[in-house]
C-alpha cells in the first residue's frame, strides 16, 4: 500500500483498487488494524466534507449537536433510516409532479448537485421513464437509481456516476483475476438474461460495466436490447400493494400508461421462448469464451435450468465469472441450484456476495466457509432492534445491520437497513481472509415481525422526524 496515512485515504475514498495494488488477492487480506484505522479517517474526512453540504444531514446533525466524528458509533445517531429514499409525498409521482421530486432529491446530495438537480426543467416528464432521460441527458455525472418497491413505493437512489465506476473496477479486478495494475485485459463477454438498461438499482450498473469490465459495448449481450420501463416496475408495485389492502378498484391508471403494461406483459408471456432463444444463441456464439455473468441467484438458476433441459452444458470458458448478490434474505433456495449453475456454464466458481441497492461502492464475498466478508469501502454496525442503539464492535453479535459507505461521494453514505445479521469481530475466519464477516443466515424484520418493521430510536426519534419533515417541504 501506499506509504503516506494521507495517501492511502485518498486512495480508499476515490481510487480503492488502487489501495490493494490493483490485486484481488491483496484486496482481500488487506490487514484488519491497518483498516481499522483508515476506515475511521475516511469516515471523518467525508464526514467533514458531507456535515454542513447535505442538506437532511446537516439538519439532522444540528438536530443532535453531532460535531464531529472520533469514533465509528459517533455517526450511528445519523444513520439514515432505509425509508427516508422513499419519503417523498406518492402524490407527486401520480401527478407527475417531477419539480417537487427533484426539490425533494435535492435536499438529499451535496448543494451543488442539488442545485443542480433543481435546474433540471422536468415539468413536461409524463412518467418516470421520460424524467429519468431527463435527467441522465442534463446530469451525466449523477447516477438516480430506484428499487423494486415492493412496499408500492419506489426508492430513489442519488448516486453518482463515479460511484457505479469504482464498483465495477472492484468486480474487473476479481473476474479477470488481476494481480496487478499491468494484468491482460481478457477477451470478455457479458451474457445477461434480462434487459440491456433501465433505472433499476441492479440495471444501473450495466453501463459502468461495458465501459470498464468489456473491450466493447458489443460484447455485451443481453436477452432484451430494449430499456425496461419503470412506469410499469411501479405499476406493477402499486397493483401489487393495493391488492393486498384490498384497494384496487380505487386505482386508476391512464391509457398510455395501460398500454405499457399491455406491451410488458406480452414480452413477460413470451419470455420461456424468448430466453430459450437467447440461450441457444449465447451457447452458440461465445461457446468456450470468457464471459461476465450477473444477477439474482434466481435469475441465474433459471438461466441455468432452461439451459440444462435443452441439453446445453459446460457451455463458457472455465475461468468465466458468475456473481450473484442478495443473500437469499428470506427464501428457501432450492437444493444443488449452485450445481445447476455450474453445470451450464462450465465456471469453476459462483462469486456470491450479501449487497444491497443503497451500498453501491461494496459487496461483501462469500468465502470458501460461507461466510460474507465486509468490503474494506464499507464500515459496517449493528444496532439494538429495539433501540438502534450501537451493539458491541467485539465477539459475536446478532443485531440490525447499517453500513456506511466510503464510497458515496455527492450523498450521505450511512444507512439503517431492514436485515437481521450476525457478525463475527473477533475470530479470524478459517478462510484466512483478516476481514470481520457475516455468520449464519440474513434474515428480514419484517418477515420475522409479519410485515412490520418500525425502525425505533427513542433518543433521536424527534430529530429524525425533523429531518424527515424538512425533506419533505416544498416551498420556494
């Protein structure tokens, strides 16, 4: 690593494959004191940079008289919690209202970018997909993203666009096995079983990925060219909600939105043979070639056994890349489904992680012993589900995960999320591997507590209603 304290911050806040010398084996035993020290030093420097240039932060940090930071938990009582990205009033997106959304994201990213966001004219966007164009058009450099809403709500993501780069430079620097800045650049292609673009958190990357990870936009093959609509993903979400409250005849939908859906909804019914097709090819094409394969481990299951029951095995290159996040939080995962994937595509590997849509900058890898090791650009906590209260930093504990993300440059990286883990922050995993990991299975609140889970902060609950009250004014 660098010599300088100084040198290696800068390097593990902008550049972090640099830090492990552009080597993935380095990456993954970086020394756990020595991280320990750098992690606390970047949290105070974006600290510094973020306190009084983010809007909601600032408010919330008056709020609690927070300063400054000389220890990790001093920033737990300014965690985000995980629904503040989807705070917003839902009436402004039914009356495509995009002024108000980009008022209210303004106030979520550094005062420049927010200014920014606000000069956006976004008064004639018709949905969610012409905003997004919009904004892509106007902000090159901000990366808006959204979830799933499975809530029937979307949460929209600000990151940026820097921020998707140093991501896919952490996942280049694994799937062509770098040992150096000087390592060849293998003839890579992406097989994708899904659309080629949309707004999707998971989508989002695909673009960071031809430009870094591929020698050609052309070697990325996907089984939809098309961009996928997020004016139906939300549809989909709100007919989904309403028809668990029983509300659906109260929705109403417009004729160029329902035409949409109509289209979607032919291209979800032809999908068996459609993928079917797409495989067939893919075997074809890049038959023994070294190919970059991500998604959702059900995704790549699918994949899988469509491939297998058309007699298609051993199908890419041995050294070919699969990766797979989510962690599996709350599905059973059918057996030898790993076998499946394997089977099909000839790797040798599947490169699991435990990530989530907030956390851009860092997964965290499962090892050999099926444990999930911390990315060193994620300072990870564990919180009293009662209280939210800091839990020990030492042994073994089971608690509510929260991350901080070295890697979010023009947001606040600190986030409170809704899974249940257990984390080992002592004993060295047998893997050899020094970082401090995830033990056990990852499981919801929300589906441990039937659907609810009421984030609760006694200490601080006034000043995060503050803060999330001050988000959601829009006036001026």
């Amino acid at each position: 690593m660098p010599a300088s304290t100084e040198e290696q911050v800068k390097l593990l806040l902008n550049d972090p494959v640099a830090l492990a010398g552009h080597s993935c084996q380095t990456w993954s035993h970086l020394p756990r004191g020595e991280m320990d020290a750098l992690q606390l030093t970047a949290l105070q420097q974006r600290f510094g940079e973020l306190r009084d240039n983010v809007p909601t932060l600032k408010k919330l940090a008056d709020a609690q008289a927070v300063e400054r930071v000389e220890q990790f938990d001093d920033v737990v009582p300014l965690l985000f919690e995980h629904t503040v990205f989807k705070s917003y009033p839902p009436s402004l997106l039914e009356k495509n209202n995009f002024t108000a959304i980009n008022k209210w994201l303004a106030k979520l990213v550094t005062s420049d970018m927010g200014e920014a966001i606000a000069a956006v004219d976004v008064s004639a966007c018709q949905g969610l997909d012409d905003w997004f164009e919009t904004m892509d058009a106007a902000l090159p450099q901000l990366c808006i993203s959204h979830t799933s809403g499975t809530s029937g709500t979307l949460s929209f993501l600000p990151n940026s666009s820097r921020e998707y780069e140093k991501a896919v430079s952490v996942r280049r620097m694994f799937a062509w096995k770098q040992e150096g800045p000087d390592s060849p650049h293998p003839d890579m292609h992406t097989a994708y079983p899904y659309y080629r673009k949309g707004y999707l958190s998971h989508l989002r990357g695909n673009v960071a990925l031809m430009k870094l990870l591929l020698p050609s936009e052309s070697n990325f093959h996907a089984a939809y060219p098309e961009t996928l609509s997020s004016d139906v993903l939300h549809l989909g979400a709100k007919l989904r909600a309403a028809q668990s409250k029983g509300t659906l005849d109260r929705l109403v939908i417009s004729p160029a939105l329902l035409a949409k859906k109509k289209s979607f909804d032919q291209l979800q019914a032809q999908m068996p043979q459609h993928l079917a097709a797409f495989f067939d090819r893919m075997a074809s094409e890049l038959k023994g070639k070294r190919v970059y394969i991500g998604g959702t481990w059900n995704l790549l299951h699918g994949m899988a056994k469509a491939g297998l029951e058309r007699g298609l095995e051993g199908v890419f290159h041995p050294d070919s890349y699969i990766a797979t996040t989510g962690g599996a939080k709350g599905v059973i995962q059918p057996e030898g489904w790993r076998d499946d994937v394997l089977r099909f595509t000839g790797a040798q590997r599947i490169n699991e992680s435990y990530a989530m849509s907030e956390v851009v900058s860092g997964s965290h890898l499962r090892c050999e012993e099926g444990h999930y090791h911390f990315a060193p650009t994620v300072i990870p906590f564990l919180l009293d589900p009662q209280t939210s209260k800091p839990l020990p930093r030492t042994g073994q504990v089971t608690g509510r995960a929260a991350f901080y993300d070295l890697g979010a440059d023009v947001h606040w990286g600190g986030f409170i999320t809704g899974d249940e883990i257990t984390v080992e922050w002592d004993q060295p995993c047998a893997c050899g591997r020094p970082s401090r990991y995830v033990v056990g299975a990852i499981q919801r609140y929300s589906e441990k507590n039937g659907g609810d889970d009421k984030i609760t902060c006694a200490a601080s609950e006034n000043a995060h209603r503050e803060a999330m009250d001050f988000l959601n004014t829009f006036e001026g």
